[in-house]
C-alpha cells in the first residue's frame, strides 16, 4: 500500500488537493487555563505563565466553517458590513442603565447594568450567586422582559426557591437548556433584555465534539453568548464556577471576553456575603457591596463597617481600627495581631487579609525605627470579617496593634489609625484622608494618629480628636498615651 500524502514529506508538492481538503478539517491544540495560551501538543508545563498541569485539549474550528456561523449568529436579523467610522460621529449614551433594583449589585456594576453589557459572576457553591440574580431578575421583570436559562437545576426547583424567598413570580421566565444553539433561538423568538445563563460551565454547542464542561465547550459557549448580547442589547450574566484556587473554572481568556467579573466572597459559617469587582468596563474596580443571608433570601446592609468591628463592649489587646477604601466607599475595618514567644529557630509570621511580605517588612520597619524586637517572636495578624485590605493605608494600624499585642496593653478606646510606613520610619499619606476622617467621626471615635498630610487642613471633625505624625516613633508615643 502507498503512503498518504500527508504522511510522505516528497509527496506534499505533488498532492495539493488533498493537503488542502485536510486543512478544513478542525484541529486540536492545548489552551493554558491559568493565562490562554495555546499550544499544538501537549506538556506539563505552559511554557508562557509556567503552570504546571494546566493544559486542556480544545478543538479549533477553521475558518471556512465559522465564517457562515458567525453571520447566521446574527440576531438583529440584518448583516452589516463592518467600516471605518469616526468616534465623534458615534452616538452614545452615558446614562443608559437599568437599575437591578438591588442597591449594593448596583454599586458594584457601577451605577446600574449597562444594555449589552456581559456580566460574569463567580463564587464557591452555596454562596448565593443564583439568590442574587434570581433577586434581581424577579425586581427588573416588572419593567424589562427577562429570561433565567437553568443547566443545573429543573424548572421545579427554581420555581420553588423563588416561592421560598417570596419573590414576585409574575413576569419571571425561565428555560431548563444546555445547548446554546437552542439557548440562542428561544431568546431570538421570546426577544428579552436580560439574560441569566446558571451556569457556563454546563453549556455546550453541537459543533464540537469535547464534553461539555471541558475549556474547548465553555469558551465557544460563552463567545456564542457574547456576540449575541452585542449584536442585540441584552445583557446577559453568566454565573461560573470556582476552582479550589480560588478562581473562576475553564480558560482564562473567559475573563477578557466579559464586559465586568464579579466575585462573590464570604466566611464559611458567616451570613454575611461580600460581593467584590475584579473587572469592570463600565465603572471603577475594586468596589464593594455587602450582603446577609437571611430567610428569605439576600439582603442589602446598609452599614457595612460595623460587621467589619468586633462590637466588643471591652478593649482588647492586639486590636486596632483602620480605615480603608473600597472603591468608593469607605469602611472601617478591625485589625487584629497575637505577639508569642516562638518555639521555632525561625519565628513564624502569618497574614490573612493582607500581604504577608507586607508584613515582615513592616515588623524590620518596627525594629529599626522603633526599637521594637519581635525578632524572637511569632506575629500572626488577622483582617476581621474576612476582607482583604490591598492598600498601603493599614501599615501603621498593623503596627500600632503588634505593639498592643507585645505590651499586652489596649490602645486608647475609640481610637483609629491609617497611614503608610516607609523604609527610612516616615509616615506616608494616603488619598481620601478627609473622607476617611468623616467616617470615623460618623461612628463615634474620639482619637485618630494620621500622617501629617492627611491632617485636615480647614476646620476640625466635631468630637474626633487628630493626631498628625510624621514619624513612626512619634505615632508610637501617641499609642501608648
């Protein structure tokens, strides 16, 4: 028997029909889950971001096929040729939102959920990622025509827990697909202006062959999701799945394709849920909203900085209050460090809430410009309510509650503290200080140590006394009075 022509090096010339036959046929390659890059065989290591067994096959579909696909995706039922335009002829609307009815989710969208706008929510299991935009989608079906697709659960499920949570049923459609192809004609016939699909990661299309769930189905889905969502002006949210990492499950490049990811967050056996961006194209980042879990349902905390407190009627050793930014808002936080003799050569130094890097350099800091030892000690430090303070602003209450815990002696009572330590002992100022200062007043504290240039420069805060400092040393002295 004679070899193919694709096996026979000196017969690719020779042969080009069949070469070319082959080339329509799709291929496989092997995307990287953690950064997207792609790869013709596969390997243990991603040779771009370095992860290791992060590798998944995924099928490519050439070009000659997709082409009619992506036209026959066309929802508005018209194919316009694309050209060059200028910006200044575009017609735009900054103000074209829709309220979800829910204060805090509109927040974190950033005023509202924009029309076409692709929302990707994530969270571990039983968080209450469905809660919230069952929620959502039972407030807004009163206004806009909404359609809540399930892959997870049965129509008799959903059904139920809306009853359960004393939503509003009327108005509120729902489809229990997976296919994405039959998910796309139900939406073009039932026309609605919001889409929840629960979840991507059980979404699949007939024109690959790989498993649903695997990375080749979920992007192909979601692009599908995507490009109808842009080509009619609904948006859409799609809910994900979490990874023990902490991420959101399938290919990386999920989170480029979304207009805005939301994670949801929360302590296991906590009712409070917080509900965080990561992405947003159409508000700022980092912004926060606070939820609890209640009977029926999620509920909107109207104070989020007082679960961040401990509450306690006593001062305690090892506490000090900061505070912090989130977004737009700020809150006021609890920052909690336990000195101990070290049993270990080598002390232990434990972060939860921020960067624990963060932390040894602070403690090199406290030694050498403030004659603090904890050389021989383990410090582990704690973020009360499980938030994570990113900004350079909980430096110096980090501090202030490692000296408290090392004396054994309380801080003042109603006493708070921000600002950023340098490596040379000099207290840095942080943005907002003003706002931060008001917040406290708000909630009552009578002291605060803040940088000299976050000292306000007009008129005081009624009943908050400031203490500005310039150096480490200086902030120390007014922690121990």
């Amino acid at each position: 028997m004679g070899r193919t022509p694709s096996s026979n090096p000196t017969a690719v010339s020779a042969a080009k029909t069949p070469v070319a036959k082959s080339s329509s046929k799709a291929r496989t390659a092997y995307v990287c889950s953690e950064c997207g890059a792609s790869f013709s065989k596969w390997q243990g290591q991603c040779g771009e971001c370095g992860a290791w067994n992060s590798l998944s096959e995924f099928v490519i579909e050439p070009a000659a096929a997709a082409q009619p696909a992506a036209r026959r995706s066309n929802w508005a039922g018209k194919v316009e040729a694309p050209k060059v335009t200028a910006l200044k002829d575009v017609r735009h609307s900054e103000d074209a939102r829709v309220s979800t009815g829910i204060g805090e989710l509109d927040r974190v969208l950033g005023g509202g959920l924009v029309e076409g706008a692709v929302v990707l929510v994530g969270g571990d299991p039983g968080i209450g990622k469905s809660t919230l935009l069952l929620q959502a989608l039972a407030t807004m079906a009163a206004q806009l025509p909404v359609l809540y697709v399930t892959g997870e659960e049965s129509l008799a499920q959903v059904a139920g827990r809306a009853s359960r949570l004393d939503l509003p049923l009327e108005g509120l459609n729902a489809l229990a697909e997976t296919g994405i192809e039959k998910i796309l004609d139900h939406a073009v016939s039932f026309k609605p202006k919001i889409v929840v699909a629960d979840s991507v990661q059980t979404l699949w299309t007939e024109t690959l062959t790989a498993a649903p769930g695997s990375v080749s189905q979920v992007r192909e889905s979601a692009a599908r999701l995507v490009r109808y969502a842009k080509e009619t002006g609904t948006a859409v949210f799609l809910v994900g799945h979490v990874t023990k990492e902490g991420g959101i499950a399938g290919p990386r490049v999920l989170e480029h394709m979304v207009d805005a990811v939301l994670y949801f967050e929360g302590e296991s056996g906590s009712r409070f849920r917080v509900l965080r961006a990561f992405k947003n194209r159409f508000g700022a980042v980092n912004e926060l909203g606070v939820f609890a879990m209640g009977e029926k349902g999620l509920r909107e905390v109207p104070n989020p900085s007082a679960i961040f407190l401990s509450g306690g009627s006593t001062r305690q050793p090892g506490s000090c209050v900061m505070v912090t930014r989130e977004g737009t808002r700020p809150l006021l936080v609890e920052v909690q460090a336990l000195v101990d003799a070290s049993p270990l050569s080598n002390p232990r130094r434990v972060a939860v809430g921020m960067e624990q890097n963060r932390l040894a350099m602070l403690l090199a800091v406290l030694h050498r410009h403030g004659g603090i030892v904890v050389g021989d000690q383990d410090v582990f430090v704690n973020v009360v309510g499980g938030i994570r303070v990113q900004e350079t602003a909980v430096d110096l209450p980090l501090l202030l509650a490692v000296l408290s815990s090392l004396r054994d002696k309380p801080l003042p009572e109603k006493t708070i503290a921000f600002g950023e330590v340098g490596l040379s002992g000099e207290i840095r100022p942080v943005p907002n200080g003003e706002e931060r200062l008001r917040e406290a007043a708000t909630h009552g504290f009578k002291r605060a140590i803040v940088p000299k240039g976050n000292a306000p420069k007009s008129g005081s805060f009624k009943g908050l006394e400031v203490i500005a400092v310039e150096r480490l040393s200086q902030a120390l002295d007014a922690a121990a009075d």
